[in-house]
C-alpha cells in the first residue's frame, strides 16, 4: 500500500501552469487538470460547476481532481473500459505522477478500488502523503520525472506507455457492434483491410486529387479572364 517507486528527487518542480501562483491562472489551472486526466479537451464533456467553484474559490486543486476523477467522463472513458488493475494503473499515474512500482502495488491499489469503488480509491490517492508532499492541495499533478540525467531520452508519456482503454474493451466492442450490425465480421477484414479495398481506396484518392487539379485549373482561368476585362 505504502509502496513507492525510488529515486524521486525532491527539487521536482511543477511545469508552468500547473501551480496555483496568483488568483488570475484559474483557466490555466483548469485545462491542465483536463489535461492530466483526459489527454484533451473537448467542450461538449468539461464539468462547468465544477470549474465555476473553483473560478470562484469554493475548491481547491485537490477537490477539483476529485470532483473530475469522478465526473461521468471519466467514469464513460477510464473507469467503465478498464479491469480493476488498469483503472488503479491509471489513477495511480494521474494523480500521483508516476508508475505503480510493480504488480504488488497495483494489486493492493485494486483491492482499495474492489473494496471501497472508484470514490475510495481517489480519495486514497489525493489524500495519501505522498500526494500531499509532491502537489500538495493547490498543484495540478503532473508526471513527474519526465527528464533523467545521463538518458538521450525520457520517459514515455502516460498517454503512450498506458492507453485509455485495453485491448479486451476494444475487442468486446467491437463484437457489440458486429451483433448490433447482425453477424460477425467479415472474415477478409479481420486482419485490416482487404487488397480489394485498399485498391479502390487508392484509386478514389488518385479520382479526388484529379477533380481538386481542375477545380483549381478552372478558379484560376476564370480569374484570368475576369482579370482581363
């Protein structure tokens, strides 16, 4: 449970716009919070009155994470596609900025979320000290470590090193979505696209850029012409 991943060292500092330095950055704040736990943002699935409170002072950074670590987006998004194991992974990255050091502590992290639901495991993470210690209440988390001394390289971004969702969700829905259609798919797709389709999709791009050559050879003959009277 207490298990942590070494060689953390304590002059980490967060990036711009993650650190709640002035009254003015709420919409900075705001979008790195997205950003740590969506990769993105789209309007259609933000939470306003969550950001109205914090915009007005009713919550702190650490609330916010909670208040989105439990929205129904995340919940659609992370927690619905996931096993118990990849949903603490996930958390685990998010919140604390970090891998999960090893099989032990993911399992341990999985049993909270078993035991407790998703609301007991966020408030295990937010509320944990190494959480207080690394962001404390007003730092939006960030991955931290990102840069290592000594390595031309550094380490992969959440986003890359775990996916949104694994490979048995995407396999459950797409046989959801062959049964919907009324039968399997078809076997000369299962392993991508057929030579066949991939010709004629070849040959309506080769058909689009001729007409988009015309229609520009056109645009500018007729500008010509207008030109000259």
């Amino acid at each position: 449970m207490n298990a942590h991943v070494a060689g953390f060292a304590q002059e980490d500092l967060a990036p711009r716009g993650h650190r709640m330095d002035n009254a003015g950055n709420a919409d900075e704040l705001i979008d790195a919070a997205y950003r740590q736990l969506f990769f993105h943002t789209m309007t259609a699935d933000r939470e306003p009155f969550l950001e109205s409170q914090f915009r007005n002072g009713q919550i702190n950074v650490q609330q916010l994470m909670r208040g989105l670590c439990l929205s129904e987006r995340f919940q659609r998004w992370v927690y619905q596609c996931n096993s118990n194991y990849d949903v603490a992974s996930q958390l685990v990255q998010r919140l604390l900025g970090r891998e999960v050091n090893g099989e032990k502590e993911k399992i341990a992290w999985s049993i909270v979320l078993c035991q407790e639901g998703l609301a007991g495991l966020v408030d295990a993470l937010i509320n944990s000290p190494e959480y207080m210690g690394a962001f404390g209440a007003d730092t939006v988390p960030y991955q931290r470590r990102r840069l290592l001394s000594g390595r031309p390289m550094g380490n992969a971004p959440f986003n890359i090193s775990l996916p949104r969702y694994g490979a048995y969700w995407r396999d459950v829905a797409v046989t959801k979505w062959s049964s919907a259609a009324g039968g399997k798919v078809s076997a000369a797709w299962a392993n991508g696209a057929p030579p066949v389709a991939r010709k004629f999709g070849l040959a309506l791009s080769i058909a689009g850029s001729f007409e988009l050559v015309r229609i520009f050879v056109t645009v500018v003959v007729a500008a010509g012409s207008t030109a000259g009277h």
